[in-house]
C-alpha cells in the first residue's frame, strides 16, 4: 500500500473543473436518450453531509443511485452495487472490496452468482465508489475558487492532518482506493478507469491511466447533485472504450480456445517433460476455462517499420506477468498460441516511453546475428482502430495516455511542495518466437551455470556486434528455453526495452541509474553518473548466480530468518541521503575479503569454486591485483574460463531446492478502521479563528439553483473541513522544488488530442 500511495502523491494531477471533467472524458448525452434519465433534483437529500461510519453514507447513496421507475434511471443499463458486502473481512487489506460497485446488467448477474471471497466484483467493475463518513477525511484539499495564479503554483493539494491517528487513517482509506483502481487495470484490460471518492457528501472524480491520476475538485452532492447525475448518466451512454476498455481485446470463439489449449498443452509437455496431474497443473498457469480472449497486434512491416504491417490474432489467456501498481509500462506477458499457424508464442503487452522499441531493438540485435536473444516476429502501438497495411504509421489514433497532457494546467496545483510532472505512456505489444520458464524454475547447479553463460555470450555479442548493453540483467529477464529433448535448456536474455548504445569507450550514452536494485553493480549504486558499461553487466550477472544459489541451491544457512538477513543486507539494503538512494556496501565489503561469501558453504563445491574464481576475476586478492588487473575489463578472460569450468567439471544436473527464507516482519500500528465511528473537531476550534473568518468573508454563500444556465459558474462556500484545512496549511511554510521533466508526445500528437471543451447537456 505504501507504494501504491508514494506512486499516487507523484503521479497526482488536480483539482480540475468538474465541469472541464465531464466534458474532456466523456461524450455528451445524445438527445435521444434525455427521457431515460431520472430528474438530478434533490437526487441524493437522503444521503447525510457527515456520519460516524461509512455505511450511513454509502447505504442512502445506494439507494438514491438504483432508484428507478418503469422507462427511468441514474444510469440506464448499469446497476450498482454494494460490494464490501460480499468479502469474508471486509475490513482487512487484501480482503476489502469497494464499497460500492458499477457493473452492466449482465456482468452483475455473474458477480452474484460467483462465491463471495473471489474477485470477480474488481474483474466485472465499470467503475467504483468508495467512502469516508466526513468531509475532514478528504485526502486532497482545493485551493480558493478565486485563488490567482501565484496562489495555485504554491498551493499544497494533498491535505494534512490532526491528529496523527487521523492523518493514517485518511492515508490508509485513500491507499486502498489506489490497491481497488490498481487491480481492476490488472484483471481487466483497460486503458483507464474511472472512481469516484465521497468524504461525506463530498464527492471527487477520479480517472486512472498508466501516467497517473486526474482528479476533480471536490463538490456536494447534496447541494449539487446534477454534477453526479450528469456524470453518471453520460458514463452510462459512452461507448466501451469511452468508459475505458480495450477494444483491441475480444472474447476467443469455442474453436480458438480448444486449439488454445491443445498447442499450449503440447508445448508445456515439451517444456517440462511432465504427464498427468503435473502437466494439467503446469497448463492449469497459462489457462483459465471460458477465459481465453483474441488480443490483436497491429505489427509493422518489418522490412519498413515506418509503415503498418498486417493485423494478427493472437490467443492468451493467464498471464505469467501481471503488474500491481497503476502507473508506468505496467507490463502483462503472455504464453499465446498465433490463431492463424497454432504456434506457440510470447506475448508482451506494455506501456512504453516515446523513444527506442523494444521489437526495433530486438529487430536490430536479430539481424546483427546476436545469440540467445528472442526472435522478434511482431510489433507495434495499439491503435484504437486498426490502420491499413501499407499506411505510414502515426501516433494521431494511438492508444496513450491522457494525464500528461493537463499537468501543466492552469488549475494543476503542487502535491508535496512540487509541481506534478508525468510522462506519456502509449500502449505497446510485441510478439517474439521463444516461450520458456523463468530462471526460478532452474534444476541445479549444471542449468544454473550454463543458462547464465548462454546469457553472458548474448550480453557479449550485443555489445561487440550491435554496441549495446543491456543495463538491466536480473533474474526475471533470464528465461531458460528447452530446445533439444534431453539436452539442458538455454538461457537467453529478454527484455530490452531499457537497453542503450553505447560510446567508443563503451560507456552507456544515458547516465541515468537502470536496472534492478538488487542486482545493479557497486559503481551503478553509488555512481550512476559515471556511465553503465558491459562489465557493470557483468557484475549483475554474477549477483543473479550467487542470488539465486543462495535460494534454489543446497547450503548450510537453514535458518529462514538468517538467510532473509543475508540476502536483505547484501542484495537489497539501500540508505537515503541528500535525496538520493545509496547501497551496496555489503557487495563492496565482500569484494576486499570476501566476508559474505565465507558464510555460506554450498553443498555443491562446483558452484563454491566458480563463485570464488568469478569474484577473484572481478576483485583480485591483493596478490594479485597487479597481475590480474584486466581480468574483469577484458570479457576474454571470464569466457575462456567459464567454457572451460561447463567442459571439464561433472556438474550435478538436479540438485535444486526451495530454500524457505522468512518474509520480514512488518510493524504494524495501529490505524482507525471504518469500524471505528469518526468524531470530526467541534466546530468553536474552527471558527473561532480570525484568519479563517475572513476567508469565509470573501467567499460567501449563495443560492445555487438546481437548473442553471450552461457554462454557470458555481462558487459554494468553503466547508468547516476546508477551513480547517487551510488553518493547518498557514501554519506550515511551503517551497517550490523544481522537477526534472519528463519526455512527452510532441507536434500534432498533442494537437490531435487537444482538451477543447465539448457540447454540454444538462440533465435537470
């Protein structure tokens, strides 16, 4: 949760115009349809302003949302639903549901009839709602609705505070929100999603991609209900991708999903060598039944990649892969299986950044002659229709990101004292022809180190015939590949998408810190800027097989608690100073004397004696520093003995184990549930207060009336909650900290997808 919730405050965009909300993300009402909406007026005056609980709020907002007569409704062709309800604890993380839940008619007959402790209520969601019973709960606060420019740039849009036991409880009601927007975008396939978050009866609207969050300012459904109403009624009458689906996803016929699981089944067995219960098991991770969808690619000619290829059908089901966080590439992989050949393929489907693609890079290495990396076979942006084959690609129909393009908006305020800065992300699928297991699933010391040699001859051919590294080598982009029955699988070298040339000296021409912080060398920890190189590569590499030694192979650390120690104070422990990360002090120590790897004693002395010679190459022994000086910056030397150690040594072929190593104990404190009844300040701390009578002053109230005008502007008057707000916010001096920007679509791109204001209709 406290990613999820560190993600969200960075990646944050708001208050927007509530108006300029529903306008910019939904299409207008058609004409047509006005009749089948129920009137806005006093829609939800059952709905209390504050409660002790969430229940009294969320029960008459129930109510007042599934009200209908006979030809009438909130939102035609959409029920809601109480979802916390169905959860065994509802009020535990990792059990708690929204508390309320929109689904179309007939995905809501499939969530009541699905056993209440699955997920199917986040899988079939259109959009949810969830709640706090009072508006001093509100995780963000607005600035003034006249506030100047001046005033916006400096004002702190993410509220504060008191009592401490408050501000968590607010923090771990709007983290959960985060982890039920986080899971839909994972069990759905989506390009965004809508919420809406109540603080009493103060609801924001909420729209999730993979760049970020936009939120809208906060406003009363009691006073103004045709807000809501307008929302829901035109969310209701949008198309499946204007409410945010993938369109470019379909269910598979009966046919496709039989050759689905017959090619996926022959070439688990293949894979694997298993038969029966095994086997049904081992397919049982990339097949779910009545769950196989058609995903298409729109590929680009590979001969010409400016131009678009054909559009191929690919068959998934369970991905290997699912991201569980909201923003950045957010990557799925897939075992497919090709509709149209029956091969058996792998598919990833990401979110880039504008730059490099991964199948150019894959395109480039391939013809380069470069080993054991995949074999690319398709690419390209997901479009929301597909263009024809032939046609010079652009970005105008691409689907991307929408975040990006209002963090520098008039009404964007800071969040955390900075100016909220994301970068544009565009839907991305690539295809290649090798489908294997990860390196977890090796079956000992002999698969260990001949998969991480293949790996090491990949990383060597890139660099001396493409000029590229990797920057990135870690144990999840190792997959190991059965090519010949009964010969041991290959290890090749996946996932490129961070990769960069490099210069005449063979550093790296990005200076930025990449790859997994467990696994990144002594000089990427502490001086990123000094240029990633292959023997930084190849120091990764070295981790990766002591890491995964220490996890798959036998040894005498049996103690859970003493090998999570080890592995955390070698591979993961990090400092923070002067706002920067620092680590690997452990790695450094054990290159000067070997002190870690001295503690563990494998079983295997085969694994003992590579371990010693690779980090003797990498860190010569004092003795021999000024012999073996260049034993690590010419490869030459660590390939000649690596070829010559898998030739003459019997190395065991199936010694691996599961070590069990002890999750970390997380300190709990104690934080307010919604079970517990909310008991806002009284009123005398907030009035009282000279400063906050004025602003109530120049802010004061009037009669808003329930049919107004288009375009009407709205000024309601500050709530006790945003008073008190404002008291907490004058007490603390804020700063301005300039950030590093972030690569953006540029040109007609974001011109073609400019934020003009659409027709409005009003329902009244």
């Amino acid at each position: 949760m406290r990613r999820h919730l560190g993600d969200s405050r960075r990646f944050t965009v708001g208050p927007m115009p509530i108006e300029e909300f529903i306008d910019c993300f939904l299409p207008p009402m058609p004409p047509g349809r006005l009749s089948e909406i129920l009137s806005s007026r006093r829609a939800f005056k059952m709905v209390p302003s504050a409660a002790p609980t969430p229940a009294e709020i969320y029960g008459p907002l129930l109510e007042a949302l599934s009200k209908s007569t006979k030809h009438k409704s909130r939102a035609p062709g959409l029920v809601f639903a109480n979802a916390s309800a169905r959860s065994e604890n509802p009020h535990e993380p990792g059990y708690m549901k929204p508390h309320i839940c929109c689904y179309t008619a007939s995905n809501a007959d499939l969530v009541a009839q699905s056993p209440i402790p699955s997920r199917a209520d986040l899988g079939y969601a259109e959009l949810f709602i969830e709640v706090k019973p009072d508006a001093y709960l509100d995780f963000f606060v607005d600035p003034p609705y006249d506030a100047t420019a001046e005033e916006l740039a400096s004002h702190e849009f993410v509220a504060q505070h008191e009592p401490y036991r408050t501000q968590q409880r607010v923090v771990r009601s709007f983290g959960q929100h985060i982890m039920y927007a986080a899971e839909i975008l994972a069990r759905q396939h989506r390009t965004f999603v809508f919420s809406i978050t109540m603080a009493g009866s103060a609801a924001r609207l909420c729209r999730w991609d993979r760049s970020g969050l936009i939120v809208s300012r906060s406003f009363d459904i009691r006073e103004h209900p045709d807000f809501l109403c307008e929302f829901l009624a035109r969310f209701a009458c949008a198309s499946n991708s204007q409410r945010g689906h993938d369109e470019t996803v379909e269910m598979a016929t009966s046919e496709e999903e039989t050759l689905f699981l017959e090619t996926i089944t022959k070439h688990v067995q293949a894979q694997l060598g298993v038969e029966g219960d095994a086997l049904a098991k081992a397919v049982s991770e990339h097949y779910e039944p009545g769950h196989v969808m058609a995903m298409h690619v729109h590929a680009v000619d590979m001969e010409n990649p400016q131009c678009a290829g054909s559009t191929e059908r690919f068959l998934v089901s369970r991905p290997v892969t699912v991201p569980l966080y909201v923003y950045g590439k957010c990557t799925r992989g897939y075992w497919a299986t090709q509709a149209a050949t029956g091969r058996v393929v792998f598919l990833k489907d990401t979110w880039r950044l504008p730059g490099d693609q991964e199948g150019t890079v894959l395109s480039e290495l391939n013809a380069a002659g470069v080993r054991n990396v995949p074999t690319v076979l398709a690419y390209g942006d997901v479009y929301v229709k597909a263009p024809p084959a032939q046609k010079k690609l652009t970005l105008s129909c691409v689907q991307h990101t929408k975040t990006d393009h209002y963090c520098r908006k008039p009404w964007a305020c800071p969040v955390l004292n900075k100016k909220v800065a994301v970068s544009t992300h565009i839907h991305y699928r690539l295809v290649v022809g090798e489908v294997g297991y990860g390196l977890e699933r090796l079956r000992g010391t002999q698969e260990l180190l001949g998969s991480t040699y293949d790996v090491f001859h990949a990383m060597r051919d890139a660099s001396d015939k493409a000029k590229r590294i990797h920057r990135d080598i870690s144990v999840r982009n190792i997959v190991l590949i059965q090519e010949v029955d009964g010969a041991p699988r290959k290890g090749y070298l996946i996932d490129w998408e961070t990769s960069d040339h490099v210069d005449e000296q063979g550093h790296a021409f990005d200076r930025v810190q990449t790859g997994t912080w467990k696994f990144m060398s002594m000089k990427i920890l502490e001086n990123p800027e000094r240029g990633h190189t292959l023997q930084d590569d190849m120091e990764s590499l070295l981790y990766v097989i002591l890491y995964c030694s220490l996890l798959y192979l036998p040894h005498n650390i049996h103690d859970p608690a003493d090998l999570h120690t080890f592995i955390y104070e070698f591979f993961d422990y990090f400092s923070c100073a002067a706002g920067r990360l620092h680590g690997g002090d452990a790695k450094l120590v054990n290159a000067g004397d070997r002190t870690w790897i001295q503690r563990v004693k494998f079983t295997s002395e085969n694994i003992t004696d590579w371990l010693n010679m690779a980090m003797d190459y990498h860190f010569p022994p004092r003795h021999l520093r000024r012999e073996w000086w260049d034993r690590w910056s010419n490869p030459d030397y660590l390939d000649t003995f690596w070829g010559a150690f898998m030739e003459r040594r019997d190395l065991e072929k199936d010694d691996a184990v599961q070590n069990k190593v002890k999750k970390p104990i997380q300190r709990i404190r104690t934080i307010e549930d919604s079970r517990v009844p909310f008991i806002p300040p009284t009123r005398a701390n907030v009035d009282n207060d000279a400063t906050l009578r004025l602003a109530q002053e120049s802010h004061p109230a009037r009669v808003v009336p329930h049919k107004r005008p288009l375009g009407a502007t709205i000024s309601p008057p500050l709530r006790r909650s945003e008073r008190l707000r404002a008291q907490l916010r004058s007490s603390k001096p804020t700063r301005t900290v300039a950030s590093r920007p972030r690569p953006t679509l540029a040109g007609n791109y974001q011109q073609e997808y400019s934020d003009g204001p659409s027709k409005r209709t009003r329902i009244c």
